[in-house]
C-alpha cells in the first residue's frame, strides 16, 4: 500500500503545481513553494517503508518544490527563482520562531494538543535548522545551475536542465539535511540507508517531473498568447 500511495501522492503533487501555475501563474508558484516547503518539514519526520527502503515522507513534497523553482527560473528569469528561494527560507524562519513561542505558552487545563505540538514541534528546530541550510546551498545551486546549462545549450534541451540541475541539487540536500538532522539519532546503518533511499526518491521524482514542465511551458505560451492578444 505504501508503493501505491507514494506514487499517487506524487502524481497528485505534480499535477497541483500543473493546476496552480495555470490559475495563479507565478504568484501561483511563490504560494506553493512556500507551502510544500512548510508542510515537507512536518512530515519529514514520518519515515515510511517503500520499495524495501526506509525513507522519510517529505520527499514528494520537496521535489516539487524544485520543480516550482525550475519553473520560475524558466518562465520568470534567475531572479524571480531567487526571490521565491529566499521567500521559502523566510517562511520557514518564522515558522520556527511562531512555533517555539506557542509551545512556551501555558496550556489550559483541558488542553489536549500541547503534548502532540511538543512531540512535532518540539524537535523542529534541529529538522529546520538541517532544512534550512540544504534548502539554501540546494536552492541556489539549482538556480545557478539550471540557468549555466541554458546558456551552453542556447536555451534547448530544457529536459536536461531540469533534470540535471535538480538532481545534483538534490544530492547536495539530502547530504546536507540527512548529516544535520539525522547523525547520531539512528544507527549508521539505518542512517545510511535514510541518506541513500532519501535520494534515490527524489531522483524518480525529479524524473517523474519531466513531462509535467513540458506541459507547464504549454500552459505557459498558452497565457502569453492569450495575453499578447
């Protein structure tokens, strides 16, 4: 069930940034970057069994999350890539803060969900700290790199640059965030095995991603002609 699952989930996800690039366009992007960003650093700390793996949920999330910056970086220039980056950092910045300051606060008598928030939040900060540091080095590599391979190939070939921006991009995240955030709570082995299945997903998920920026550059000349009429 957990195959099954994962590989809907992920069709799903793709698909929702194919539907919110096409209502909302690149203030579409900004919002779901953000909100995978947040939303993937909760449910990194669910791991799963898949393909005989173990390996932590966010995965989907966050490769979309590439995937929405390689489309700001196509359709919108380096810049706007960059300012959706530093959008997701801030986002999380301050989710972090909100949310250790709501944990300080003193629960009511009949309050039940302050032992859950503690139980998730309450490991947040080494989970962000560890996010936040691959999400920048990833991030901006992935922009820097995705527009480097553009240049040498006169702006064909937008398969590769996707897909080899992303997965180098990739392996820089879930070495940096795996090391920070998990050394020392498991097993070596076990944290291996996290490191690489952590990978080895977003890979096919970065592969899975392939015909859906094709068909955002659809959508995409589909709104300009529209526009340019």
């Amino acid at each position: 069930m957990n195959e099954l699952l994962w590989i809907s989930f992920a069709l799903v996800d793709l698909c929702m940034v194919l539907v919110v690039f096409r209502l909302f366009g690149r203030v579409g992007l900004f919002g779901l970057l953000v909100f995978n960003l947040l939303l993937c650093n909760i449910q990194v700390l669910k791991t799963v069994e898949l393909f005989g793996l173990t390996t932590t949920l966010g995965n989907v999330l966050y490769a979309s999350v590439f995937l929405a910056t390689d489309l700001l970086s196509e359709f919108y220039g380096k810049k706007e890539a960059k300012k959706g980056v530093l959008l997701g950092f801030v986002a999380l910045v301050m989710m972090v803060g909100y949310m250790q300051m709501a944990l300080y606060f003193q629960p009511a008598a009949d309050d039940f969900a302050q032992p859950h928030l503690s139980a998730l939040f309450g490991f947040l900060p080494r989970i962000a700290l560890a996010s936040m540091i691959a999400y920048l080095v990833s991030q901006l590599h992935d922009v820097w790199a995705f527009h480097a391979i553009r240049e040498r190939t006169g702006g064909k070939f937008l398969w590769l640059r996707n897909n080899a921006s992303t997965m180098v991009s990739q392996l820089l995240d879930s070495a940096i965030f795996c090391v920070i955030a998990f050394w020392g709570l498991f097993p070596v082995n076990v944290f291996l095995e996290i490191l690489l299945s952590t990978y080895v997903i977003k890979v096919v998920v970065a592969g899975l991603d392939t015909p859906f920026i094709y068909m955002a550059k659809r959508i995409f000349s589909k709104r300009h002609a529209e526009l340019s009429v």
